[in-house]
C-alpha cells in the first residue's frame, strides 16, 4: 500500500496503445498549465476528493474519469498536442 495512490491510464493515438502511470498530483500541475497555456476550462479535470480517496471503488471511478479527462485533451488538439501535453503522455517513446 502506496501513501498515494498512481492511476495506469491507457492512451490511444491512432493505431498506438499504450500505458502511463501519474499521481493525481501530476494531472493537477499538467491542468494549471494547460488552462494557463491553452485556455482549457479549469472544470474538465475531475475534483480532488479526500474522502476516502484511497478506497477501490473510489481509485477506479477516477481512474475512468482520468481517462475521460486526457481522452477530451485529445479531441481538442487533434492535429497537434501541447508540449506538456505530449511530454505527459509520453509521446515521444511511442509516436514518432
């Protein structure tokens, strides 16, 4: 047992797959840039709950969240991605 919890998040880009692991504190700090940066709306990310934030039931709805968080990321910058962005996902291991 963690004293935080990392989210494993399946990424698709076209015909690659693949797999990242960040702390919810990583997609908080990657949301202030781009809202910042991109002009993201600051509510897309999914809160932040203390409440029981390491139960399963719990970990897996924000880990699907998560997923629909970067998956809309995604959409909105079909052509190309940010630079934080990018880095986040990394790309640059998977999409040459």
């Amino acid at each position: 047992f963690w004293p935080f919890q990392v989210y494993i998040i399946q990424v698709s880009v076209g015909n690659h797959h693949w797999t990242v692991k960040h702390r919810y504190s990583d997609f908080h700090d990657l949301h202030e840039k781009l809202v910042s940066e991109k002009k993201i709306d600051k509510n897309l990310l999914p809160p932040k709950k203390i409440i029981g934030k390491n139960s399963k039931s719990l970990v897996e709805k924000r880990q699907k969240e998560l997923e629909i968080y970067l998956q809309t990321l995604l959409l909105k910058f079909p052509v190309t991605a940010p630079k934080v962005l990018s880095h986040f996902l990394h790309f640059h291991l998977y999409v040459s």
